[in-house]
C-alpha cells in the first residue's frame, strides 16, 4: 500500500532540509524519518521512498540509518510506547517482575502492540536513571520507582483515554505528537512544556558533598567562560612572557684566552677560544650511553588515516606494505620476501578443511569412533597392552 504524505509534512520537510547547508542536506535524514514516522506512526517503505526522494538518496542507505536506531519503528506501534527497564540495576529493584506482569496484563510481548492499537510494550536495556529505579517510560518520559500494581493502574489509565502525569517533565503525548517533536517542531499543546527540576536520588551525591565538605580544589562557580578570542589572546600573552623569561645567550669572547703559562690558548677556526674539557665527573650516563641505542625515533606518518595504517602492518599478504611506525614488521616466508596473497589464501583453506565444522553439538574434533573405541577397550577391562580396568579408562581418555 502505497501512502501519499500530505502537503503540511512536505512543507515541514522542505524546512527541515533548509537547516542545513546545501551540501549538506543529507544531515535532515534523522529528523525526517522522523517526521514520516508523525504521520504513519512508523517508518514504512513508503517513509523510506519519501526520505530518498526528498534528499535525492536511494532507498538502501535510507533503509540503513532508519534500521539502525531503535527510536524508528519499522512496523505499526500503539499509541504509547510502554519501555520497561530490565538491565542490571531495575532488573535487582524488580524491573523484570513489572515487565512480566505487564505482559501478562497486556496480553502482548516484546514489541508486540494491544488488539486495541493503544499500548506497545517492550523491554529496554537502559533508561539511563538507575538512580530512580526502576523505572518505565511511556513515549520516552519517565515514570520513576515503578512496582507492578503501578505500572498496570498507567496502562489501564491509557487504554481508558486518560493521560497520567508523568513524574519527571511535561503531560503525556501519542508517539506521533512525539515524533513531531523528535523533528524539530514545537509542541503547542497546552501543558506541553513544563519544567522539571532534579529529583533527591539525582541531588543525593551533591547533598553527600556538601555535608563533608568535599569540592573540586580552585574551583570558582562565578568564574566566566572565556570565549576563543580571549582565550588564544591569553595563551598568546603567557608565550611572550615566558620566551622574555629565558636567559639571554652568553656569547664568546673574540680575545685570545691566556692559558696558565700565559701563552695564548688555542683558538678554533673563528678565533674563539675553545673552551676546556673538564675532567672525567661521574654522573649519570645519557639514555643513548645507558641503551647503547642509536636508533632513531620513527613517527609514523600522517597522510594515512590509523585504519588503513593499522590494515597494512597487520595484514598478511600485505606484499606491497611498507613498515611505517615503530615496531612494524612485514612478515615473510624466510627468504626475506612478503608472501603473496594467494599463499594465504591456500593456507587459509588448508585449514578449513583440516577443522571440520562441529555437528550434533559435538566440539570440533571428536570423532565418534575414537569415543567407541575407548568405551570398548574400558569395557573389556583391558587395552593393547594389557592395562587393568583403571588404567584402560586411562589410557582410553588420552587416546
């Protein structure tokens, strides 16, 4: 079935391509997904023609973003999507009792929706508010400290038309209000924007702070954010005043130094004097005297990107690689020469065919005579060499 999106939803996605730069305008494609999900309640291949059309893209690479990210449905959702927390913290707090009792109550599972076309549930990973665990949410807006009998009475709430208050943020709206919002578009409903402040669990390391005086050391709330003009002007000013800081360079003399007999002390090719060895001190030696190295630091270079640095000195039919940073070794077949691709190839597939696949829930590498055999043998009392029992059930599990 083919959907004809209406004149307002291509007005809006005109507008929300003119955001972004003319070069750019493949960036719209999270908001428009979107907003045809406003209008359908999901992202059906027509979404997705419509996404391509408008951003002269083909409908693979539409359908490849609109897969990857769980907030796009890619089939008919309820009105309200109903997420129960079930990771670690909620599920210890009892997120995973709220979610089966949920689907229990609802008759549905996981991303399954009521006969009614109101509520689809569905377990999250992760909410990120393990500090108001468990919780659920209702169109991604939280319902914090669920139990059970909680989470039912604001199902119940919605399949009976109501609009139960969220305890964190604004009133409750359908998935389509909410992805007219996810678009970039204002939600004029009354009581659609309301201020939320931070609940105690979030202010409790704050409170814990303040009760034992613990603070970042040096730091000043008042102090003002410079902006980059101030801030390279700044940096610009320290450089000066720590190269003004530096001592200034002792020059050598262009009179004869008189040595201890007061004849003149040899002079290097300007007529400067060269200054006197001093004796032998012993110190600590120079990290070139103490390695005995005299290998150069290697940096690798910049024209490649690390990926494509890391694929050529890790890959081994890589005959053309060059090594390009330190550690870097090309490996050969002990003639000094890289193999070529095909040898790995073979190789490759020399050890597939030595590795045959496991079956019947067997590892690799059992064989089913081998284990016949060694049950025979321990049966019998008895191997080859006339082992007694144990020593046959021995020998039979190291064969």
């Amino acid at each position: 079935m083919t959907t004809t999106f209406t004149d307002e939803t291509r007005e809006r996605a005109r507008e929300i391509i003119a955001r972004y730069p003319a070069d750019r305008s493949r960036s719209a494609l999270l908001p428009l997904l979107h907003l045809v999900q406003a209008e359908e309640g999901y992202v059906s291949p027509a979404g997705v023609a419509f996404c391509a059309e408008v951003l002269g893209l083909n409908k693979a690479q539409v359908g490849a973003v609109a897969t990857f990210y769980t907030m796009y449905k890619r089939k008919p959702t309820g009105d309200f999507l109903v997420s129960v927390c079930t990771n670690t913290m909620c599920n210890v707090l009892g997120g995973q009792e709220v979610y089966d009792t949920l689907a229990e109550h609802l008759g549905v599972g996981h991303d399954e929706t009521t006969a009614d076309g109101t509520i689809t549930l569905e377990h999250a990973e992760c909410l990120a508010a393990c500090d108001y665990g468990p919780v659920m949410t209702v169109n991604y807006d939280f319902f914090d400290g669920v139990d059970a009998s909680t989470a039912v009475g604001v199902v119940d709430e919605l399949r009976a038309g109501g609009r139960p208050m969220p305890t964190r943020g604004a009133r409750l709206c359908t998935l389509k209000e909410m992805a007219v919002q996810l678009a970039g578009f204002a939600d004029e409903r009354d009581g659609a924007v309301a201020d939320g402040g931070p609940g105690e669990p979030t202010l409790r390391g704050l409170r814990l702070a303040q009760q034992h005086g613990v603070s970042v050391p040096g730091f000043d709330p008042n102090t003002p954010i410079r902006s980059k003009a101030e801030a390279d002007k700044a940096a610009a000013e320290a450089k000066a005043k720590a190269e003004a800081a530096k001592p200034a360079p002792v020059e050598a003399s262009a009179a004869p130094v008189k040595g201890g007999d007061g004849a003149s002390a040899p002079t290097g090719a300007a007529g400067v004097a060269e200054p006197a060895k001093p004796a032998d001190v012993t110190g600590p030696a120079k990290p070139a005297d103490a390695t005995g190295s005299t290998t150069r630091d290697v940096k690798a270079p910049d024209d490649k990107s690390p990926q494509v640095r890391t694929a050529e000195t890790r890959q081994p039919d890589a005959g053309t690689a060059v090594p390009d940073a330190p550690g870097t070794k090309v490996p050969t077949d002990g003639t000094g020469t890289a193999p070529e691709a095909g040898d790995a190839r073979a190789a490759e597939a020399a050890g597939v065919a030595a590795n045959a696949p496991a079956g019947d829930g067997k590892p690799a590498g059992d064989e089913a005579g081998a284990q016949e055999r060694n049950l025979t043998e321990a049966k019998a009392g008895t191997d080859a060499d006339g082992a007694g029992p144990a020593d046959a059930n021995e020998t039979g599990a190291q064969k």
